[in-house]
C-alpha cells in the first residue's frame, strides 16, 4: 500500500494533496490497478495524467490508475524501487543518470522530442543572455536534471558553472521563490513561461534552454518497473496507449484540458494549464524512442558525467512497448 505521508512529503497545501490524490470519481474503478507519480509535482505541464484520468482515457484500457503528484529524478526512482508506484514521468536526463543506482526500470515512450530543460528568470534581473547567470543564485528541485546537467550547459554557454550558488525547494515552490527575488532563476522547462509569469504579475519570464547548446536529448519519458515488464507487459503497453492518447488530447485541446484540470486541482489555474500546452505542442511526439538517438544521448551525457561507461540503449528503454502498443 503506498504510504501517501511519506509520498507527498516537501510538496505544498494540504488541500491540493486531497485532490492530487483523487482519481476520477465520475467512473467506478475498473481494471488493472496501477500507479503513476507525475515528474514535477502540479505545475501544469504535469497535469496532463489528470485530464487523461477525466476523459476516460485509461479506464478504456482497462487500467484503474491513481495518479499522485512525484518530484524529479531520484524522488521518484525512490518510490518506484520502494513498489509505491509501477509508472513515473521523469526527465530523459535523469531517467539515463538514474540507471546506475536505480537499474530496475525502463523508459517506454517519450512525452517531447527534445529536452526542453531550461533555467528561467524574470524581466527586470539584469539576466540577458546564459553568461549572465554566472555568480547568480539558482532555484532547482533536489537532483532535477536542471541541476545535474547544468555544469555541461553553463561550460557551454561560457561560464564557470562554480561561481553561481544553489537553493533547493520542491518543485511547486520555485517559481514563488524567483517572483520572491530569494533567487536570480529557477530550473524548469522553456515552456514553463506560462506558469512562472502567474506567479509574478507583471514580469515577464525569460528562458535560457539548455538544448541551445546540447543536442540529442529527449524532454519528458514515462519509465515503468522491470517487474511490470516482465510480468504484465500487457498493462505496460496499455499505458503506453492510453498516456499518448492523453497527451496528444492534451495539447490538441488545450482548453479543455485546462477547464478539466482546474476542476481536479483548483489551485492550478486552467488558463495557466491551456497556455502551457500550446507551448509544448510543437515539442510532443513521436512517442516511440529512437534507438540511434538514444545511443547519441548516452554519449553526450556520458561525456557530461552523467551515464556510467558502456550503458547500452536497451538498459535505459524498453523500445518494443511502443511498437506492440501501437504508439508512433
């Protein structure tokens, strides 16, 4: 049984947790049960699980899901090896550096087809161009990606990744923290505009994409145990099916998918939610992960310190979960 105290530890207002925790009480449970910890808490390029879950998405395929609000990278393969979760989204960059210490997992399908990690400031921080960052106090989640991967990308972008300072919060907190001015920016995608502009009347948000300057990578991948794949890779490709159906929806209907969201999590403003997903439509699909370019991203994080020597494309995904789901 999961333990939802110890889940839902550093995340914020009590109230929003009782929703996050909520499945769709418009359907009775039917199906396969499973779990699925969203990669960045509510901040509303996660929400999509909750619109999916509205429309009736994953009781057509047959899987009862609980969606529950996760934290990046570590948090989350914590979680899963714990068996509190059989799917997670996370970062494709911790979803690779995580193989080493978490093995037991797999990604099987891609949410955008490139990162889209970013640091992100507001107007007005003297912060015009990536240099700029250099000697600034930053805001990241504990172990996101924007984190590990940012001595590649600050050594990139021609600065001394040592002369800026870390905060750590969870994730729904950091773009309260930069609006606060208690840091310079905060790590987030580029797409994230939307939501750290809410929480900063009057500013606009300015993003510094890490992918400007490092390629092949993937953005969001949804991973699932070794142990629902090996024993039930059945549910595993009907997640696969259900979650691209979710997604695409999701970006394709951005409205809708904010009215949904904003009647499961009231605190996650829906026009927030609609203006975040027009800005991910461009970047989302195909679904499937391409094997040549996963080998390509193990080089590039490998040269970054991020990927243990001579991992494998298969050790990091399970590419016929797709295929076998039908997911392009």
């Amino acid at each position: 049984m999961i333990t939802r105290r110890r889940l839902m530890a550093g995340l914020i207002a009590t109230p929003m947790l009782a929703a996050c925790a909520d499945n769709d009480r418009s359907a009775p449970p039917a199906g396969t049960k499973a779990t699925f910890l969203t990669a960045y808490g509510t901040t509303p390029r996660e929400t999509y699980a909750w619109v999916g879950l509205a429309k009736g998405f994953f009781a057509e395929a047959g899987i009862d899901l609980t969606v529950l609000p996760g934290q990046p990278s570590d948090a989350n393969l914590k979680s899963l090896a714990a068996g509190k979760a059989q799917f997670a989204s996370l970062d494709y960059v911790s979803a690779v550096r995580g193989t080493a210490a978490f093995p037991d997992y797999r990604a099987i399908m891609a949410l955008q087809n490139d990162t889209l990690l970013s640091m992100i400031t507001l107007s007005g921080r003297g912060i015009g161009k990536p240099a700029d960052l250099a000697g600034r106090t930053l805001g990241t989640a504990p172990a996101a990606a924007t984190r590990t991967l940012f001595p590649a990308y600050a050594k990139a972008a021609g600065f001394d990744p040592g002369s800026c300072t870390f905060v750590q919060a969870p994730t729904d907190q950091l773009p309260a923290l930069l609006a606060s001015g208690r840091v310079d920016a905060i790590g987030g995608y580029a797409t994230d505009t939307a939501n750290v502009e809410n929480a900063a009347p009057g500013k606009t948000a300015l993003p510094f994409p890490y992918g400007a300057f490092i390629g092949d990578l993937y953005g969001t991948v949804m991973i699932a145990t070794t142990r629902v794949l090996s024993s039930d890779p059945a549910l595993a490709q009907k997640f696969a099916g259900a979650m691209a159906r979710t997604v695409q929806f999701t970006v394709d209907q951005p409205d809708e998918a904010g009215r949904l969201v904003q009647q499961r999590l009231p605190t996650v403003k829906g026009a927030v939610v609609a203006a975040v997903d027009r800005k991910l439509k461009p970047h989302v699909g195909p679904f499937s992960l391409d094997p040549a370019k996963v080998a390509r991203g193990i080089a590039v994080l490998h040269a970054a310190g991020l990927a243990k020597a001579g991992l494998k494309p298969d050790e990091v995904v399970a590419f016929d979960v797709t295929t076998k789901a039908g997911v392009k």
